[in-house]
C-alpha cells in the first residue's frame, strides 16, 4: 500500500465514523428517513472531499475539529447530489458503485426527502455552536454557493442538456467546473477557512484554489478517459457507457493518449501551485494517486 | 380593507421585490433553472411566513434589515417544500392555487433542480456578508433544523404514513407541528434573533415560541375544517379533497363546530402570549385574521 493510500484509508476511518455519529439516531417515529440517509451516506468511498478539507487544514494549521465538521458538511451534501442525480427523472441509475441506488432500496418519495434532508442538515453540521460564527457564516456561503445554481446544481443544469444535444468544448469546460469542480474547491477551501484564511487575496487561498481547479479537471479527464479504455472493474460501470448514452466527454475532442497527456499537465500545475509550501507532499501524492487511476 | 389585511399587503410587497431581486439573473446558460425557480417562488400569496419574522422583528426593535434577509430565506425554504411535494412521486399535484404545479411547466428533473436549488440559495441568503456572523450562524441552525430531519421533512414523512394508515391525534398533532409548525415557529424567532435575542429562556423568545405554536396549530385546524365545510373559493381546492383521499384531518376527531371552538382557543392562546407587549396589536390582529377564515 502507498503512503497516500494509507494516508486515505486512515481518513476516510475519521471521516466515516464522524458521518455516523451526526446521523445516528435512536428513536423516531419514520425510521425509513434515516436508513435512507445512512444507506447512501455511509456507503464507503474514499471520502476524497473531506480527505482535502483536512489536508488543506493540516498544510495551513488549521483547526482540525473544524476541518472535520465543515468536511462531513460537504460529503453529505456531495452524498445528496448522487441521489437526486440517481433519480429516475433525472439520469434514472439502478445501480452506483455496484450498489442499488437509493430510491430503488427505499422508493422515489423517500429518496427524494433523503436527499433533501442531507443538503439540509449540511448546514446543521456546518453551523453547529461548536465553530465559531466567525468562521462558520463564510464557510455556509462558501458550501451553499458551491451547491447551489452558480455552481453543482448549474453544472447539472448543463449536463441535462448535454443529454439532447452536442456540448462544445466550452461548455464541456463549464459543465464540469460547476458540477463536480464547486465541490473539490470548496472542500479546498474550507480547509483554508478552519485556518482563517478568508481573504481571496490570500496566497494560500490562491493556491488552494488552483490546486483544487487542476486536480478536479484531470479528475474529469482521467474518467472520461477510463470509460472509454480502462478496465470495468477500475471505473465502477460498464465501458463506453458515455459513447452509448451518446454524452459529450473529453473523448470528443481528443484521442485517449492526449487525454492522458492533458491529465499529467493539469496534475502538474495542481502540484505546482503548492509549490511554496514545504507539507505539500500528500497533497502532491494524492494528485499523482488520482492520475495513477488512467494506466 | 381591514387595517391588518392593509398591512400585509404592503409587507407582501416589500417581500416579493425583495425575492425578486435575490433571484433576478440577467444572463445564464441555463435559464430554465432561474425561471422554474422564479415561476414558485414570486407567485405572489400572502407571505405570512415572513411577515410573522419582520412583525416580530419590529416587536422587539430588530434590526429589519437583517429581518427581510432572514425572511426571505424562509420564504424560499417554503417554496422549496411546495414544489418537492407536489412531485409525482410525492402529492403528485398539478395546481397549487389554481396554477399549474411547477413539474407540469418545467418537467420533473427542472422541478426537482428548482426545489434543491431554492433550499441552497435560502442558505446563500442567510449567510450573506451583509448580516453579522454572530446572527447569521444562529439563524442558519434555526433555519436548517426547523426544515430538517426533526422538522418539516420529518413532518412529510409522516404525512406519507398517513396515505397508508389512519394516525392517531398524537401523531397528527406531531405531523403538522413538525411539517408546517416548524417553519412558522422559526419565523418567529428568527425576528427574535435579528433583534438579538438568542436565548430561549429569554421572555421575549418564549413568547415568540408560545405564540408561534398556538398560530401554527390554529391555521391547520382551521385549513381541515374549511377542507370540510368551507367553501371552494375560500379553499383554492375542491371541497372534501382530504376526505376522498382518506387523510386524517382534525375533522377525523371532531365536529367542525368542536374544531371552531379549538381554533377560537387556540387562537386565544396565540393572543395571550403576546400580552406583556404593549406593540403586539399586528400580531393579535393577523392570529383573528387566520380565525375569521373559516366564518
């Protein structure tokens, strides 16, 4: 196992076990609400959100409580945007990572008051007494606009349409910067903020968000790239499923080899924008990680 | 035009421009998002929602500015709730006040995206620079929890059970205190709050809370009667809908006679918890305003 595997994996235990104790709960009278939102919160991954947000604290001496709380904020709503996403009026998916999705298990009503009660309580957790309101007042801004229509929830907007017809390479471009891309910076970013760093002028600010942009970008490279060549089992669903379904990727407008190409160059410049901070290394390790993905 | 219904009018006017301007988007490649969302929300209506947080708000010398903000918010947390429940999957409802539903306009998918993306953008609103951290924090967690698991999505959850199988008074009473009593009790405090008045021992917040509750019971008791006896233009839906759809109502435990008299109390209660504020006279006046309805 690598160090950044290890490193992941020690993580993802924090994280996963902090995601169970904020929605566990004892009694209720609509137990089916619940084990929806577990079922799809506590499904395992990476955690590759959260892993960030305590990294970018740890590389800035942030306070790691907070990076914790503020990181499971943004996983449950990360969490939330699969299962509107599963639905069957919007991408209509039986199966994620191998999995029933969410309304199959629990039925279309329930899954979508799963989904709302995730985005909702986000902001519980991100607004609990325990983080300063100085703190946490620019963190809810931070999640909700990465969330909301300037960011995941455009970006969604985009690939609906992308659905009907041909997106050009721009939009392509924007597609991803909103839908997945919102996320990953703001998980960057709240990191900074558990270290007090707010201001956008901020050199570390800057940074984290050139990270963060590069890596989510190669991100979407290297799974575009992996649906039209890599192996099922490292993509998690059957190949060509974008070529079928007839959707713009990357794969339009260039071949596999200068996918991989553009993927190394965006990882590059995500590990150079930290270059100024000496504990940049499992930031630098997990870019690398993610690229490794595509061979 | 009674003093109270002149009143509401010209806050309702204040707050649509308001909500007006928060979602006014003057380029977007997305459009139908912004007009989905805008189609819900400035419908017009009474916006007693936010009138209760503004009423509050000058009731205790709040600071009405932050007062609108934090109205507004509810408000779209309101709308949101509409447009998911009438989903196919939910009420599966194609009028709301005589309009058409907001999936039969835009499609299920916009629908969906709409309600996600009003329930973000409330928390947008709530955290914006222009209100004080240390009120902006402690609103976002009323907000979240009043709209959350414990909340109105909890109260939905029970509302779906009730199409299976007839409750019993004590899980009718839960059911609306948490479906729509939350929203109407955070209203409230969230007038509290913009006039800093954060703790709930405080006479004022309790107050707030006392009033609040009896209101919020008192409108469903006088909705299910009207359901009952009342007539369709006073409804803006068919008479005896909740009957054919063999919902359980307060008419299921009581004459619409007893239900007067219970809302007469309750409505009394409301009053009455306002009595140690010589500037509560709004406040008493739109509770019998809400009673006179079902005359």
């Amino acid at each position: 196992m690598l160090p950044i595997e290890q490193l992941l994996s020690e993580h993802a235990e924090i994280i996963e076990k902090r995601l169970d104790a904020l929605t566990s709960v004892s009694d209720s009278d609509y137990p089916a609400l619940f084990s929806s939102v577990r079922y799809s919160l506590l499904s395992g991954g990476k955690r590759i959100r959260p892993f960030l947000t305590l990294a970018f604290s740890e590389l800035f001496d942030g306070d790691e409580t907070v990076a914790l709380e503020l990181g499971c904020a943004l996983e449950m709503i990360h969490t939330y945007s699969l299962i509107h996403d599963d639905l069957p009026c919007m991408d209509d998916d039986d199966l994620r990572r191998g999995k029933a999705t969410n309304h199959i298990v629990y039925g279309e009503a329930t899954a979508v008051l799963a989904g709302d009660a995730l985005l909702t309580e986000a902001f519980t957790v991100a607004s609990a007494p325990s983080i300063p309101a100085e703190i946490a007042a620019p963190a809810i801004r931070l999640l909700a606009h990465a969330a909301g229509c300037f960011g995941m929830i455009g970006g969604q907007m985009i690939d609906l349409r992308g659905e009907d017809e041909r997106l050009d390479f721009e939009a392509l471009l924007e597609m991803h910067a909103k839908k997945t891309g919102a996320l990953i910076r703001a998980a960057c970013l709240l990191g900074c903020l558990s270290a007090g760093i707010t201001d956008p002028d901020d050199v570390r600010y800057q940074a984290a968000v050139s990270y963060a942009d590069n890596l989510g970008l190669a991100f979407q490279v290297i799974d575009d790239r992996l649906d039209a060549v890599g192996s099922e089992e490292a993509l998690g669903k059957p190949i060509g499923s974008d070529r079928e379904s007839g959707k713009t990727t990357f794969l339009s407008f260039m071949s596999p080899e200068q996918a991989l190409d553009y993927a190394r160059d965006l990882t590059e410049q995500a590990k150079q924008a930290l270059a100024l901070f000496p504990a940049r290394t499992p930031l630098c390790e997990l870019a690398d990680y993610l690229l490794a993905r595509s061979h």
